[in-house]
C-alpha cells in the first residue's frame, strides 16, 4: 500500500514538472502579453522600456490581448536620439511610442509575401493624428531587408535589424535602425490654462467652483508630478441626490473637489488595469485610508465607485503626460458628504485620563449689530461665533483695497466647540486671518479652528 501511494507521488510529480515545461514553451501571446515584462528580458532596450512605463503606453499595448501587434523597439542609443528630438517632452515622446505601435502583425515571411503596404497604429487610434498621417508605411526591401516609415511622402526608411520575438500573426517585436518621426508628430495641447480646458469640456459650473475655492492652485501644484482630474459635466450638478453646493461649507467643497483628482497619472486605459477593489488615493485621501476610491471596469466602460455611488469615466479630453483630464457623468460625492450621513462620532477618552476642562475667558462682547469697522477690529472686544456670521452677513466689510460682500446662507458648525468659541477682532486687517490659508497658523488674537473655517471659505479669500 506504501509502495503505491509513493508512486502515485511521483507521478503526479513528474505530471506538474512536465505542465511547468510546456507553460514555459507556449507563447507570451497566448498566457496574456506582457511588453515590459517582456522586454526586460533585453538589456538593450531598456531605455524604450522605461518610456513605455512612464507614458503608460505599455498598458494601451497590454489592453489590446485579441489585436494583432508589432512592437517597433529602439535600442539605447537609438531612443535617446527620440528623447532629445521631442525635447525630453514626455507627451510628445507618448506620440511617438504610440506610432511605434503598430496594428498588426508583420515579420519578415509576411513584407516579403505581400511586399508595401500601411498600417495603422495607435498613434492613429487616438484620433490625435492629422488625416492619416498616424499610420506607418511597411516596405519591401532588396534582398532580406524589409523596414517601417512615416506616411508623409519621402519619409525615412527604419530599416528591422532584429526580429526580437515572433508569434505568427499575434504578435511582434522588431527593433529598427532609427525612430520613425515626421513634422507635428511632436506637437502637443497647451495645458497651461486649466479652466479654459475645463469650460471647453463642458464643465463650467465646476470651472468657477474650483476657481473660486483656490484649490485650482492644488490643480496646477500636481500637474507637473502627477496628476488625473475627474470632471463633472454641468447637468451633475443639476441631478437627483447632487449635494447642495450653495449650501456646502468652505471645506466640505473643497474636500469635494478634492476628491475628484487622483495625485497621479492615470490615463482612461490605465485605469482598466487596476485590479478590481484596489483603493486609490485621491487628494482628498486621509492617512487612515478614508476618501479613496475603487474602479469598476467591465469592456471598455470604466467607473469609479465611492463606496455609495458609481460615475461612469466618459471622454479623454486632454492626455498630456503627466497630467490627465476625463469627464464623468456624475459627482463623485465622500461618502461622509452625503445628504443625511451621519456625524462622525467623537473619538472615545482613554481609560482613566483625567477629564480636561476648558478655560473660558470673560471679555467684554459687542452688541449683535455692531457694524464691522476698521476701529471695531482693532478693538480688545469679542463676539460669540454664532454672532459673527450674522455681523458678516448684515454687510460688506469695508477695509483698504477690497471689499468682501455679506456672506451668502448658514454655515454648517463642523464642530461641537464651535458652538462656544470667540473670534476676536483684534487684527490691525481682517486680510491677517483671511490668508492664513491652508495650514491655518496662530496669530494673535484668532482661534485655530475658528481661522481655518474662515481661511477656505470662498466669501472671505483674498
């Protein structure tokens, strides 16, 4: 009985070993193509394999498992020639990876049998591409040869020196002598005006939000280093069960804000990729791991769940490595933003520590309708906080060189504590505690919860 159960072991030993060779004979195309795994492999083309990764053109090439594709590589030296043609550019070195991509499958057996032809490529797909001129030419050589061109007349022949991988009719990998490049293939969209993009795409309502609320400057801080922006188009706001944005705090809208842009690049095919659950981190993403969100992908379709709702990622309209900006259908809402969410409850006291007692401070307070004047803030005088918002909103406040006009609804009371605080007007300038914007400082004279609230309120930036 032991003599069989030991054989059946190494049988079924000598079964897996053999399952193990023959996984590693198959084709890569048929286990699920992988070009930078691939082209690890190949020390010479590292260079390629690197821009592959940064302009995430790798993850359009691996999106693409059941389309025919050849791979025109560039070796070290051949890719530093591109790199320096396009500037160091990274969108414009995108367009020519891209063109580099061909849609179809090509060796030497098939440019022989079937002689010059074009091809498309995903350069061309993108639909970035002037008429046809994001298509390749393959042509037919003396003898052996055979290589790739632009589709411009009298383009430059990349003559193939190598046939790196083959896989009959799926795919390709050929290194040519030389980049294939033509006039405009490096040209690329302005991004340097955000809120005229934003207003082209149709979303202007968000366009004056992120205008008015400053995080605009958070915008434009990350997209030099990595940035993709989630855009709602004007009819979101108009939905069933938007929020109120009228009625929404300084804070709680921009933390809405916030949460529409993810603080890295991640182009529309990038994001099929991500595995399905995985959190991503958004700007307005806590240390503990609160405000991500997770991508739904299905097709070609690409959603992103919050966790209570899902909005479907609709049109690329700007793709400028490092910055991406798509439009969605609906507003990514934090859960805790919802309409009757409930109030995060206070953070337990430790066992045994001592109860800490608050220190009130009697000071003289002013009547309710005292007009705010430059002598009243530099008055020793204080307000209840509830009392200074009807102050605010009963006036503009007049100070050298701008004017703020009354404040516009309730403000909603973040927090308990507030309900008992004080803002002394004891500022030389209401601009003092005005800009002390995000990271509220101490300045004499102002609460530290009380001067962050009126530092992101969009009725009181200067």
């Amino acid at each position: 009985m032991a003599a069989m159960q030991q054989g059946r072991r190494q049988l079924l030993a000598a079964a897996t070993a053999l399952l193990a060779c023959l996984l590693l004979l198959l084709p890569s195309a048929a286990l699920g193509r992988n070009i930078t795994a691939i082209l690890d492999g190949y020390k010479e083309y590292k260079l390629y394999n690197k821009y592959l990764s940064e302009t995430k053109v790798c993850d359009e090439i691996n999106s693409r498992q059941s389309t025919s594709m050849t791979i025109l590589v560039l070796s070290n030296d051949a890719m530093t020639t591109l790199s320096k043609d396009a500037g160091g550019s990274l969108p414009a070195i995108k367009n020519a990876l891209r063109l580099h991509s061909v849609l179809d499958y090509y060796d030497r057996k098939k440019v022989k049998k079937y002689g010059d032809e074009s091809a498309a490529t995903l350069y061309q797909a993108t639909g970035d591409a002037a008429s046809t001129t994001g298509n390749v030419k393959v042509v037919d050589q003396d003898d052996k040869n055979y290589g790739f061109s632009a589709a411009t007349p009298g383009a430059r022949i990349c003559t193939v020196t190598k046939e790196v991988e083959t896989h009959p009719f799926k795919f390709a990998i050929l290194e040519v002598t030389a980049p294939i490049e033509f006039d405009g293939l490096f040209d690329v969209p302005s991004t340097d005006n955000l809120t005229r993009l934003l207003e082209r795409a149709g979303c202007k309502v968000f366009a004056a939000l992120v205008a008015s609320s400053g995080v605009l400057k958070t915008y434009e801080g990350a997209m030099d280093t990595g940035l993709t922006l989630f855009a709602p188009n004007d009819d979101a706001f108009q939905a069933k069960g938007a929020p109120d944005i009228k009625n929404m705090s300084g804070a709680d809208l921009v933390k809405l804000l916030e949460y529409h842009a993810l603080p890295a690049y991640n182009p529309k095919t990038s994001l099929k990729a991500v595995k399905a659950g995985a959190p991503l981190r958004t700007l307005a993403t806590t240390k503990a791991g609160k405000d991500d969100i997770t991508v739904v992908a299905k097709g070609d379709d690409v959603s992103l769940d919050t966790g209570k709702s899902k909005s479907r990622v609709a049109d690329t309209v700007v793709d400028s490595v490092p910055f991406c900006l798509l439009t969605v259908d609906s507003l990514l809402v934090p859960p805790e933003l919802y309409v009757g969410a409930p109030a995060p409850a206070p953070a337990p006291r430790r066992r045994g520590a001592p109860r800490r007692r608050r220190r009130t401070r009697t000071l003289p307070r002013c009547p309710r309708t005292m007009p705010i004047t430059r002598t009243t803030r530099q008055s020793s005088c204080a307000v209840p906080f509830s009392h200074t918002f009807q102050i605010l909103r009963s006036s503009p406040v007049p100070f050298p060189g701008k004017m703020i006009p009354p404040m516009q609804g309730e403000v909603k009371r973040q927090e308990q504590i507030w309900e008992q605080s004080v803002f002394f007007f004891t500022e030389p300038d209401l601009k003092t505690f005005t800009g002390l914007a995000p990271k509220c400082k101490t300045a004499s004279g102002v609460r530290v919860h009380l001067c962050s609230s009126f530092a992101q309120s969009s009725e009181l930036s200067t």
